[in-house]
C-alpha cells in the first residue's frame, strides 16, 4: 500500500493541474492520509513497524514542527495553513521512503513514467489540435511544465525510454524555459557519470543560456523578477524567524512594492528567497541543507533530476505548484537508502497505538475536509451570485462556509453582497453595521488588501463616521503601501 500512496502523490499530483487547486490537493491528502493510517494499522497488528534513520527522522521532524509553526502563527493563516500540508506532504516522502524496497521503489518509478507519457502525449495533442506554440500539457503553465520534464527526462533515460525522452525533450524545446535549459545544462555538468560528451555538452548549453540570460538583462522580464527577489528578501528580514506563512508571498507582496508599480505575481520566480520568505531562515537553511546531503548519494539519474530542477528553480517557480514540489521530494528522497531499523510492538500495545493513529487521522481528515468543505460553499455562493440568485441565498452559503472555516474572501464577499443590497433599501444603516463587521473580520484574516481597507473606510464615510474611516486608512496604511497619509 505504501509504494501506492507515494505514487498517488507523485504521478498523480502533475496531473491534476499540478494540485495547484485546493480540491485536488485536499482529494489527494485525504487519500493518503487514510491510506497511510491503514497501512500502519497493519504493520502496527503484525508488531513490526520499520523506522527511517534517526538522522533522517529528526530532520523531517523540525522541518515539521517549523512548518506548522509557520502555518499557524502567520498573519494569513487562512491561506498558509493549506499550503502547510503540502510541504507537510513533501516531508512525509522522506520519512517513508526508507520503508520502501527497491521492487517498491520501482513500482512507483513506473507509475511516474506512466504519468510522464500522459503528459507528453496531452502536449503533442495541444500543440497539433489547438495550435498552442508552447504546451503546458497538465500543469499549471509551461514553465511548470518545463520543471516536471526535467524531473522525467532522466528517469526516462534510466528506464531507456527513449520515445519518452525524445518527446520529453520535444517538449522542452517547445517551453522556451531558458531557467529549464540552464538547469538541465548544470546537472548534465555536475553529474560526472553522463560522462565526456555529457559534460562538454552541458557546457555548451550552459554557454548558451548564459548569453542568453545576458541578452534580457534590460527586459521587462528580468527587471521584474529582481523586484520580486528583493521584495522576497525583505520579507525574509522582516520576518526571519517563521516568515509569513507558506503559500502566502502574493498576499504580501503589495506591501513591498512601490505604490502604482503593479508587479504582482503570485510566486517570487526563486524558490529559495521565497522558502525564506514564507517559512523562515531556519526553515530554508535546514532543507537546503538535508537536500545537499541527499544529492551527494544515491542514483545518478534521481540526482540529475534533482539538481536540473533546483537550478531552474533558481530563475523560475516550478517547486512552488504542489505536484512538482512532491516529485522533486521524491526524486530527492529516493537517494535515502532502506532503512534496516524497526521498532517490535508489544501485543498489549498494539490495540491503543491503532485507535491512537486512527483518531489521529480522523482528525487529520476532518480537518483537510473542512477547508475543503468551506472553499466549495464559498465557490458556489460566487456561482449563485453571478446567476443572480437571491441575495438571501448567498449570504447563507456565505454564513456556513464562515462558520466552517473563516477565511478573508468570504468575509468579504458577504460585505459586497450587503453594499449591493444597501443602494437598494431606504434605511441602509443596519445593512452598512454589517459590512462593516464583515470588512473588519476580513482585514483582520487578510491586513494586506488595500481595496478592503478602502472599502471599510468607504463604509464608515456612508455611515456619518468620519473618525473611525480615518481609523481604518491609518490602519490600513501600516501594511499597504498605497493607503500611507501624506
């Protein structure tokens, strides 16, 4: 069962959109986290439950705990907490990984093959029916697309797939990722087993990226990735202990960019800097560093993929999209050798440790179904509310996924549904109380949105209280750039 949760994660993650949506990443979660309860029920009734080293189990460990941490604690937990599970997630392939033998291992190989094929047929089929010039197959964009491939290309070559490695490499071409050209040309020069024509091959592409990373030094597309990287560094600074949260760098980003600048981005197109940025110093330094280790050892070919895709991580966003992030860890982790330690379970022992991991599951489960739960109520009161349904019906839907899980966007769409209905109603006032107290949970779940700090400063104005509208620019201000009073 295990070999299949990994390769649940890890074909399976690319392939729904890169799990960049919260349902598929909540379906894919929910899954494994069953599955993984039942399979240690199993070895937990049989008394012998393998361990990964302990090296390797302290690092999952604090990467966890900071994780969590940093989820929690951080001033947009409502988009850090699901963006906490998947790095949880990552982390998990690590701590399992040395439960898996060599045929497991193969097996899950096999699976990201299969997935690897999906994804260059579904390019080929885009490129020729709908004449798209650079396919994104089934992830999110085709620099994404681009960082999955060179994770697959070597595992391609070590199956000697070599239909699936032209393709692969087709589709490379077509990506036009100078960030995924570079990486593939640094792995090919660092991983001394591809050998002479390797090496001077890499050296050739390296060459050749390199000049032409310098002819777009003046581009619009560098200058706004420079942006990007000091506004993630400034961010890091600010917060150097547990950053802002994982998932949340586009929600602060307004407040380190320059009034009337507009470069927004959902990514800082730098994994690293924007590791730092969300989830701390500690956070970045102790995974950069339990990755290095993994990289001096093991396969050739899972060395080369997770080197080539660090590289281009350092110019562009692939480990950002969920699905990508745990194949890397996979690639990464299969480095890990089978651990031969395991832990006897006494029989008395064994029924508590069983109900202890299943009520820790359930817990689990309910938790990533909630959120889940709540994002349909919200994604279906926007639904209604475009059909113009009854604003009645909105707000309810509104109202339960809030009692659910709060989270900024709801809060606020049930301000704008009360504004709407206040033009209409010849006394406002109670519906404008409302807004109000709906605008206030949502700038207090979300304090760097500078349009609902103008909007509640707009409420309090219809209200007669021009005291408490100044209240709320000046609050607004300490973290929005372009609400500061002259």
């Amino acid at each position: 069962m295990l070999p299949l949760l990994v390769g649940l994660l890890v074909a399976g993650g690319p392939l729904l959109n890169g799990s960049w949506d919260l349902w598929a990443q909540s379906a894919l979660m929910l899954a494994v986290t069953i599955g993984f309860a039942l399979w240690l029920c199993g070895r937990l009734a049989v008394g012998y439950l393998p361990l990964p080293s302990l090296r390797t189990l302290r690092w999952v460990g604090v990467l966890a705990a900071l994780a969590g941490v940093s989820a929690y604690a951080a001033p947009l937990s409502a988009y850090a907490v699901p963006s906490g599970h998947v790095w949880v997630a990552a982390l998990w392939i690590f701590g399992v990984i040395a439960a898996l033998s060599k045929d497991d291992r193969s097996g899950v190989d096999q699976a990201v093959r299969a997935a690897g094929w999906v994804m260059v047929l579904l390019a080929f089929y885009q490129y020729f029916r709908y004449g798209i010039d650079r396919p994104y197959a089934s992830l999110l964009n085709q620099n994404c697309f681009a960082g999955a491939i060179l994770m697959l290309l070597p595992l391609a070559a070590q199956k000697q797939d070599w239909a699936l490695a032209g393709g692969l490499l087709v589709c490379l071409w077509w990506s036009h990722s100078v960030g995924a050209w570079l990486g593939l040309a640094a792995a090919l020069v660092v991983v001394r087993r591809t050998g002479a024509a390797g090496f001077w091959a890499g050296c050739a592409a390296g060459f050749i990226c390199l000049v032409a990373i310098y002819g777009k030094l003046q581009s619009p597309e560098v200058l706004h990735r420079w942006q990007w990287w000091l506004s993630a560094a400034r961010m890091a600074w600010e917060r150097p202990w547990f950053g802002f949260g994982p998932g949340t760098f586009a929600y602060v980003l307004p407040a380190y960019q320059e009034p009337g600048r507009g470069l927004t981005s959902l990514f800082a197109h730098q994994h690293f800097l924007e590791t730092a940025a969300e989830l701390g110093l500690p956070f970045m330094s102790i995974w950069t560093f339990g990755i290095l280790r993994c990289l001096k050892r093991g396969s050739p070919h899972k060395r080369f993929a997770a080197l080539a895709v660090l590289v281009q991580s350092l110019w562009d966003y692939s480990l950002s999209i969920p699905g990508n992030l745990w194949l890397f860890s996979y690639c990464a982790a299969s480095t890990v050798p089978e651990s031969s330690r395991a832990v006897n379970v006494p029989a008395r022992w064994k029924l508590p440790a069983c109900l202890l991991v299943l009520g820790v599951a359930g817990v689990a489960c309910r938790f990533l179904w909630l959120r889940w739960d709540a994002d349909l109520l919200r994604a279906r009161a926007v639904e209604e509310a475009r059909a113009g349904a009854p604003a009645e019906r909105v707000m309810a839907l509104l109202e339960r996924s809030r009692q659910v899980s709060e989270h900024p966007e709801t809060t606020r769409l049930a301000a704008e549904v009360e504004l709407r209905l206040a033009q209409s109603d010849p006394r406002p006032e109670r519906l404008l109380l409302s807004a109000a107290e709906h605008l206030q949970s949502s700038v207090r779940l979300d304090p760097y949105r500078a349009s609902t700090w103008r909007a509640l400063e707009g409420v309090y104005a219809q209200l007669g209280r021009p005291d408490l509208a100044r209240e709320a620019r000046l609050a607004g201000a300490a973290t929005c750039p372009g609400l500061r009073l002259p």
